[in-house]
C-alpha cells in the first residue's frame, strides 16, 4: 500500500505552538503559590516604547518569525527547520521588523514610499534567486519616488533606473505633493 503525506499548513502549526505555549503557561501559573500583589498607587498611561529600542523591560524590535505580523515587513529571510514544527522539512523563517525610514524592506509598507529599489538574495529565503529588497522612506512633498502613496499626488515624472533594482531598463519616478 502507497504511503501517503501531507503538510500541515504553516499557520496551523504557529497556531497550534501558540496553543501549548498558552496552556504550559497556565499550567505552570495554576501550580505556582499565589503572591500577594502589591498595591497600585496611581493609574498612569505610559506610551508605547519606540521602533529600534533595546533595554531590560522593551521589546527588541528585530525578530525571526514563521509568518510576517501584519503591520511589519521583513528584512531577510532564511531557510530552516524551525518553522516545520518538528518536521523534516524546511520552511521560511523571516527577520521581521516595523517600518521605519530608512530601512531597506523585503516588501512596501502603507504609509511609506520607497525611492530605490535593489536586486538581492537577502529576502529570498536563501534561494538561488534574487528578489527586490526596497528603501522606504517617509513622504515628503519633493521627494522623488518609486510609488505615490495614499494622501499624496505628483507634479512631474521622470524615467531612472533607482527603481527598476539594477535592471537595464528604466522605470517611472514621481515627485511627490501631499494632498
């Protein structure tokens, strides 16, 4: 009789490892003697820590994952175990990070623009291949870009070769107004 697979889909299986996680946790809790809380003296709102930030109590913004959360981009990928839950095969892991201007990105972001694009391996998960990694950049009226963001037009155009990612043809680029 044929042996027959199948994958699990990637989702499933983060789904599932969050599950255990979950439950581990609240074993671990339900077993652990209670502590009196202390008392809380005023309520105050804190705002969020900055994107790039390092320290004992903030999170460090740069992150291997399974999947890209939605709201972030990725700034390289990488073949690995890791993400196969288990399995003996490999699957892509992604170096996930918020956008900010700047950062040379594996994908375009809403609210950004990217004014250069590049041919590279990095966010090809190391493949064989080349993919575009793109610089985003926050919109500014002037700016020249590869693309018109929302809550932006353009005022003239030219023809380069900054967005085509080392390719021997040209592409448009959009001088930027906001609306």
């Amino acid at each position: 009789m044929p042996r027959t697979t199948f994958r699990v889909p990637r989702r499933l299986l983060a789904a599932t490892a969050t599950a255990a996680l979950t439950l581990a946790m609240a074993l671990t809790t339900a077993t652990t003697p209670a502590v009196a809380a202390p008392a809380l003296k005023a309520m105050t709102i804190s705002p969020a820590p900055e994107a790039r930030t390092t320290g004992t109590t903030e999170a460090i913004s740069g992150f291997w994952a399974c999947f890209v959360p939605s709201g972030y981009t990725y700034t390289s990928s990488r073949s690995s175990y890791t993400c196969s839950g288990g399995g003996s095969y490999r699957t892509t892991e992604f170096y996930v990070e918020p956008p900010a201007d700047g950062l040379w990105a594996c994908t375009t972001m809403p609210g950004y623009t990217h004014t250069q694009v590049m041919s590279s391996y990095t966010c090809s998960g190391g493949g064989s291949y080349t993919t575009s990694q793109f610089l985003l950049r926050n919109p500014v009226t002037g700016m020249w870009a590869c693309s018109v963001p929302s809550g932006f037009t353009y005022t003239a155009t030219q023809q380069s070769y900054t967005c085509s990612g080392g390719a021997s043809y040209t592409t448009t680029q959009f001088l930027l107004r906001a609306l």
